[in-house]
C-alpha cells in the first residue's frame, strides 16, 4: 500500500521548481481566503446584518 503521508526528500533529489511551488502557494492563498469569506458571510447572514 502506498504510503500517504510522505517522508522528506531523499538527499541530492532536485527541490521542486519554483514554478510548482508558487502555483501551491497561490492555489492555498485564495483557498484561505474563500474559506474565511465563506465563514464571515455565513455568520453575517446568521447575525442578520
């Protein structure tokens, strides 16, 4: 079974090119900030503002 937590990298393995890591760090901002979006418009709308 593969594993699904995955260790670190193995020693002298290429980190990933920056390409990659900025579209992960762009993917997980506007994932955050939909997210508390969400939350602060739903308990708007439950404190009927």
């Amino acid at each position: 079974m593969r594993d699904i937590i995955e260790g670190p990298p193995e020693s002298g393995e290429p980190p990933p090119r920056w390409r990659t890591r900025l579209v992960w760090f762009v993917v997980l901002a506007l994932a955050g900030t939909t997210a508390t979006a969400t939350v602060a418009y739903a308990m708007r709308a439950l404190l009927k503002l």
